[in-house]
C-alpha cells in the first residue's frame, strides 16, 4: 500500500472536481444575472479569472486537509465520511459565498438562495462522488484481502488464539495481516505457537515492531491484572502504532466499546487522538508560522546575543544537546549556551537557581528564556511545537520512568519550547522536581486545544517580559 500515491489521488480528484464546480458556478451566476456577471470575470481578464480559480480550488483543498481527509487514507468510513463531506462542504460554501458576494447587493433574495445551494452542489457533488468511488475500490481491496496493515498479537491462551481464528474466519477481512505475535507472560498456554511465528516477547516489544514495521497491535492477553495491562500499555505509547484490545464484561458494562465496523471482531481501539484534525493542522500551521516571524523580528536580537555569548566566554554561540521527542525519538535541541564549556564534564546534571556553571549572560538569558529563542529551529523542523511538555534527555526519562511509568503518556505529542507544567511550576532541578511537574503536564494533555495553546503562550510572554524565567 502506497500511501503518498492513495493521497495524491485524493488531492488530485478533488482539485479537479472543485475546478469544475468553479466554472460550472461562473456561468451559472453570468445566466443569473442575464449574462453580466457582478464581479468581473470576462475574457479580456484572464489572468484575474485564473487567479480566483487558484485562490477557489487552494481555499478547498486546505479546507479538506484541515478536516482530515488526507489522513489515514486506507481506513476510512463511508457513512463518516459522508457526514463530514457534508459538514466541511456547507461552511466551505458560506465562507466563499460572503467573500465572493459581498458586491452583490440590491438583489431579491431567490437570488442568493440559488447560488447558494448551486455552489453547495456543485462542489460536494464533484468533490465526494470521486472521493466515495476511491474509499469503496479502497475498502473492497481490503475486505479481499488484496490491501492489509502489518499486524502484531501480543498475548497468549485461549482469548489469543480465538481472536486470530475469528479474524482469520472473517469473509471480509478489515485489513489485518498478521505477521506473527509475542508472547507476553512466559507463565501463560502459548496457544498460538505452531500457527503464527513467534517474533519476540515482551523485553522486545519495541525492536519487533519497528524491525517489521508493524502498524495495529491487537492486545489479546489472559492476564487482566490492570498493573501489567498499564505497563503494556505504556510501551506502547512510545511508538506511533494503533492500538487494539479484546473488551472484558467490565468494558461492555461501562459503555467504552463503541462499534464502528458490523462484520468486524469484537475489539475497542485505545484512542490517542487528543485534538480535532482540524485543530491539529491549525496547530502545526500555527507553530511554523509564528517560529517563522519570530526568529525574523527576533533577528537583531539574535545577533546582539551571539556577540555576547562569544565575548563573554569561550565555546560555541550553540549549545546543542540530545533530548527526546514525541514517540521517543530522539533530536538535536538547539538553545543559546548559557554555561561554560565542559560544565557537564561528571556528567548529566540538572541546573539550579545558584549554579556556578552558569555565565552571568547565561543567567540573564534564562530569566528571560532568551536562551530557547533556536528551539524556534526546531518548531520549523517539525521536531518540537510552540506548546507542550519540555524534552529531556533519555538519561533523566529513564530515571522519572521508575518513579512514573506514565511519563511516556507526555510522548502522545510533541516536545515544545513552553508548557503548561513550565508556567505553572518553572525549571525542575531535580528529578523529583521533574516528577512534581508532570502532572501539569498530563492535565495539558487531557486538554489540549488551540485555546490553551493560547493561554500559555501569553503566560510564557508575561514570565519573559517579567524576567521570572528562573
């Protein structure tokens, strides 16, 4: 499955559908009007025609990226996606109509009603019929068998072995090829041995994934002790993989399987999405753009510190230094050096408000958080975000691991210059600290959104004008 080509169809077939629906509404507004078009758009002005076709068929199809319907291509559904053609198409057509319209004033009320409802027309139906002819030669390939996402079982018994043999007995398959499983509990039946390939076990979990580039997990384990099935779970957060599990009788009685698919085995997916796709795109829109203008307004300043930090005391302007991003990847940060050269010679060690190793330009500049203003780099290479929870190096995540194994929970999202449990609680100057901080850090997460984001940006603004960085 090629994914980059299942998009650029997507794209493809709706640029050119909303290109159509474009000339179709021009000669339907001329015939409106009795051939004189309101706004301009005759043949002595072809270059204004084309731009405004430009500017129509752009507006549509960021309208439709912001709405997710580039996104996880191979699993889409028919009936969502209908409502959400519907939904995305009907305020695409009344932010057009008041831009488009706004010159045409003194007309009859019939008369903004037909354009309406034509614009709304013409762009859902040459829009979603092709999108809906894709999805269904898409999830034919998939119930035949033809397309499949790389799949693991992690578990053993019985509940194992009678997933694998449902899936396996389904006449249309929901896309699941399964490679093989690891056995989680060396103490349980390993059902499964015989029939799939035993690919690991659970100190492996990580290393099989990636050397097979597994997509869906399914969790299938006899063991229901909620310590064990957390500490899965948290392994699993570190990897950008979907998430699948058997429900007990508790999960039916509480309401969390919810049923999205009528032929498929009974599973209920452990559900990372933490923020609207459209919010998402707006959030990422959002992080280069404003890196963008501040590292330019910020140029002069950048180059003032430089100076400083190369005048004052030997090393480099940068210091960089390993930390760990979103699903645990590693990345280079890049912050002014605000210590003196060797200042971590014994070793990793946080700073405090007293610490020798830090040049009195260094202190100045982190109470300023001026010495973040490269994390910007950052943001524009896509590794960190304005907002969320600040990166640290693997030497101290495996240490707050053992005191909180739910840190990994922070990994859901990217690293970003400033956050939540930053603005509340500041720098953390040990691990304990670190520890304390994390649960400001949760609580952005279970509420992310682009108005938080807000918030804390203004906070982190007031903390740098107030010089309370430290």
């Amino acid at each position: 499955m090629n994914r980059r080509w299942q998009v650029s169809k997507y794209v493809f077939f709706d640029s050119i559908g909303v290109i159509c629906a474009w000339f179709l509404f021009v000669t339907y507004r001329s015939k409106l009007t009795q051939g004189v078009a309101i706004v301009q758009f005759a043949p002595e002005s072809p270059v204004k025609f084309f731009i405004r076709l430009a500017l129509f068929a752009c507006f549509w199809l960021i309208l439709f990226s912001l709405a997710g319907f580039y996104n996880d291509v191979f699993r889409r559904s028919r009936i969502k996606e209908l409502g959400s053609s519907i939904g995305i198409t009907l305020t695409g057509t009344l932010i057009v109509f008041f831009v488009l319209l706004y010159h045409d004033l003194n007309q009859p009320s019939a008369y903004y009603f037909r354009l309406f409802y034509y614009l709304f027309f013409l762009v859902f139906s040459f829009t979603y019929i092709t999108r809906l002819i894709i999805t269904s030669i898409t999830i034919h390939k998939i119930h035949s068998r033809k397309y499949g996402y790389p799949t693991l079982i992690i578990g053993e018994g019985e509940k194992a072995l009678e997933l694998y043999n449902e899936l396996q007995a389904q006449v249309k398959s929901q896309g699941y090829m399964i490679l093989g499983y690891i056995e989680y509990s060396a103490n349980g039946s390993n059902y499964l041995e015989g029939i799939l390939p035993r690919l690991g076990d659970a100190k492996s979990i990580a290393k099989v994934i990636n050397d097979n580039k597994i997509e869906e997990v399914l969790i299938a384990v006899e063991n229901t002790d909620n310590k064990s099935m957390l500490k899965l779970i948290n392994e699993l957060l570190a990897i950008e993989i979907i998430i699948k599990a058997i429900p007990s009788l508790y999960d039916y009685l509480t309401g969390r399987v919810k049923m999205s698919e009528i032929f498929s085995a009974p599973l209920f997916r452990v559900s990372f999405e933490l923020m609207p796709p459209w919010q998402v795109k707006v959030k990422q829109f959002m992080d280069i753009t404003i890196a963008l203008i501040s590292l330019i307004v910020l140029l002069p300043l950048i180059i003032v510190i430089a100076v400083l930090i190369k005048v004052s005391s030997k090393g480099p302007i940068i210091h960089r230094q390993e930390r760990i991003g979103q699903y645990g990847k590693p990345f280079m940060l890049y912050k002014f050096r605000s210590m003196f050269v060797d200042a971590e010679s014994s070793g990793p060690a946080l700073s405090s408000k007293a610490d020798s190793r830090v040049t009195r330009l260094g202190r100045f500049m982190r109470k300023t958080r001026i010495d973040e203003i490269p994390n910007f780099v950052n943001v524009i290479f896509g590794e960190m975000s304005l907002v969320g929870p600040r990166p640290e190096r693997q030497f101290y995540v495996d240490q707050i691991v053992k005191i909180a194994p739910h840190y990994v929970h922070l990994q859901k999202v990217k690293p970003g210059i400033t956050s939540w449990g930053q603005v509340k609680f500041g720098y953390a100057e040990n691990v304990e600290q670190m520890v304390e901080r994390l649960k400001y850090d949760l609580l952005y997460i279970d509420n992310m959104s682009i108005i938080v984001d807000l918030k804390i940006i203004i906070y982190t603004l007031i903390t740098v004008f107030k010089g309370k960085g430290v």
